[in-house]
C-alpha cells in the first residue's frame, strides 16, 4: 500500500528521535542542558506516536489525528534564544519524515538605525550557527534529515541512469 496523506509515511522510530534531540540539545546548550530542555527527551519505552501527540510537541494541524498531522515541532530553544525548534516534516504528501532545524528568528528585523539592530544581527547569526551545527551533526549521524534524503534520491537518480560503478 502506498502512503498517501489519508496514510502516512511510518514515524522514525523513538530512538531515532532520541538521538536527533541529544544532538540537538548538545548544540543549543553546550554549556549544559537546562532542565526546561530536557522534558524534550521522550522516555525510551515511548510510543513515537503518542509521545508526538503529547502536549511538548506543536502540531502544525494541532487538532488533527496522528495520521493526518504533516509537522510536528520541539520548542526546544538554545541558550540565547528560547523559540528555536527541532522540527519533524513529511516530504510532500507521500515522502518520508525528515527532521530540520528551525531558527523560528526570520520575522525578526530592527530598522537601520535603531540601537537593537546590532544585538538582534548578532543573535540571528548565533542562531544559525547552532542550527547548522545541529543539522550538520544529524547529518553526520545517518538521520533523516532533508539533507540525508536529497543526497538519497540523487544516488538513487544517478544510480537508475547507470552512471554508478
């Protein structure tokens, strides 16, 4: 049976999400993990299912039922900045769940001229900086980060018009 958005991909399974959200948690809190952040961390005998649906997860659709929610986000925050998000996406309508990372800082904007434009520039640096070190470390780990999944489909591609050896 193929996933459709009536029947969705499967869910990455908790330990997945386990490591995603150390890896995460590692970059935004490097001088240690707040007890705030931690209550991210699903128990390892959870159900992935249930414990997205729990109330520490954001739900794009957050009335929907499991099956018909297509992201799923942590608040997780960083050290400068609490509104950073861990994010869990279906890729289309039939694509697999793919993790991401969320800066949650682009509506952010000071005019020029104004006295908080340097320190907001400066957060949103540092924010993309702990994102990427996140997405880059999830990446490294084989999750199922968008990256992982583009780099998939082009060796697949590549592989399909023989041009692997």
């Amino acid at each position: 049976m193929s996933d459709s958005p009536d029947n969705p991909p499967p869910l990455p399974d908790v330990n997945v999400l386990r490591e995603a959200i150390g890896i995460y948690l590692k970059c935004a809190y490097p001088q240690g993990v707040p007890p705030a952040a931690e209550r991210f961390m699903p128990p390892a005998d959870a159900d992935a299912g249930a414990w997205l649906m729990g109330d520490q997860v954001e739900r794009a659709e957050p009335d929907a039922s499991l099956q018909g929610v297509r992201s799923f986000a942590l608040r997780i925050g960083n050290a400068l900045y609490p509104h950073m998000k861990l994010r869990l996406s279906r890729a289309g309508d039939t694509g697999p769940y793919l993790l991401s990372v969320d800066s949650h800082d682009t509506f952010l904007c000071a005019p020029p001229g104004s006295p908080d434009r340097a320190e907001l520039e400066a957060l949103k640096r540092h924010n993309a900086a702990v994102a990427s070190a996140a997405a880059d470390a999830m990446d490294a780990a084989g999750l199922p980060t968008e990256r992982n999944f583009l780099r998939e489909r082009i060796r697949r591609a590549t592989r399909n018009r023989g041009g692997e050896r």
